[in-house]
C-alpha cells in the first residue's frame, strides 16, 4: 500500500490543486494507498472509487460493512475482477472513498476506444473505467473541476482490443446494424447499395437471408 501511495504524492505535486481523483478498484491496494496519501496532504480532495459491474466487491464490502465474496463475470476489465476485497484494504480505505462508481461493460468499451482516438494510449479494460465512470455521466458533480483519472495497466489481448474498439464504436453511434427487406432480384441490392452511398454510409459487411424472411420468397433481407 505504501508503494501505491506514491502515486498520491505524485499527483499533489504536479497539481497541489487537484479537486478529485477517480480510481479504478480491484483488490483495493491501489485505492487505500492514493486515499492515504491524499487525504493525510489535502483532505478536501474526492476520492472516487469505481467499480466494473461484473465484480463490485469494494461497493458491497461497504453495504454489508466487511469484505465479502462477490459473484464475478466476464468483463473487460477483468484486472479488477476480485471477488473479494483485501481486508487491510478495506479497512484503510473505505472512510477515505467519498463516491463509488460502478460502470457498464458498454462503457468501458468506449472508454478504451476514446483513450486510443483522444490520448494515443492503449489501456486495458481494468485502467478504462476512470475514464468510462466520467463517459457515463456520472460524475456530472466534477464539471469545471481539476480532475486526475488514474489510468492503470496496458496489459490488453489484441483480439480484445479489437473487440472493445467496435463496441465502443457501436456505443458511440458510429457502427449500425441495419436490417432491410428488398426484392430478391438483379440490380435491387446495387440499388440499395447506392442509397447508402448517396447518405455518404461505409458498409462494412453485408449478409443475405432468404430462408427466414417473413415475406414473400421473392424478396430477401439484407
């Protein structure tokens, strides 16, 4: 703990400042380390825990006043995936923590996307979710404010990043799934091909489907 709590003093001293931190939590070490830190320089600073919906296991060890063991499912930010907090932990945190978070897999996918389009950096799932608890919208509270998101960890498959890149996309409005239902017959789907030209829409895939179209089986859904 004390070594996490490195990153607490280096944040006050590049922004004395700083109005919030927002931490991503796993076993709790890295959180109860940077709160320690913190609040013993600048106690008016929030701190702001966050959570993958998969695994909320600081959120529930709080609920219930002791850590406890938490289902876990597959997510993203599977680094943060520990079922149960560490008690020392716990202990030393949990009165420093002001707000917790807890975000959506369809969140931390946008996060990851938006660190690689706006900051160039590849960050796995379990470093996102500061980023994705702000995308979210909430912590609205923290507009207009000097803000540290602590990004933690790089450790992220290729294929899974591929993966959170087009959800992320999908979340933000910029990858669609459109199903239409058109006369199977020569030129119809270059006809439509051309209407999505004409909207200036790049198609990525096209798929037919004849044998379960509830129309007529003279048309066919693309």
């Amino acid at each position: 703990m004390a070594g996490q709590g490195t990153i607490g003093l280096e944040i006050l001293d590049q922004l004395p400042n700083v109005d919030a931190v927002v931490i991503p939590i796993g076993g709790g070490g890295l959180i109860a380390g940077i709160s320690t830190a913190i609040k013993a320089r600048k106690p008016d600073t929030l701190i702001i825990g966050v959570e993958s919906e998969m695994c909320p296991s600081f959120n529930e060890a709080q609920i219930k006043g002791k850590p406890v063991v938490v289902p876990t499912g597959r997510s993203l930010a599977d680094g943060l995936a520990v079922p149960q907090v560490g008690i020392h932990s716990f202990s030393n945190a949990t009165n420093k923590i002001d707000r917790m978070v807890i975000v959506k897999e369809d969140s931390i996918a946008l996060a990851i996307l938006t660190l690689v389009e706006k900051e160039k950096s590849v960050v796995e799932g379990a470093g996102a979710v500061s980023m994705a608890a702000i995308l979210s919208g909430q912590l609205d509270l923290l507009k207009g404010k000097r803000v540290v998101l602590v990004v933690s960890g790089g450790n992220i498959d290729t294929t899974v990043l591929s993966r959170a890149l087009h959800k992320g996309m999908a979340m933000d409005g910029r990858l669609l799934k459109v199903g239409v239902v058109v006369d199977d017959r020569p030129g119809c789907i270059a006809e439509l091909c051309q209407v999505f030209s004409q909207l200036q829409v790049n198609m990525r895939h096209l798929m037919h489907e004849r044998a379960w179209v509830k129309a007529d089986v003279f048309s066919v859904k693309v």
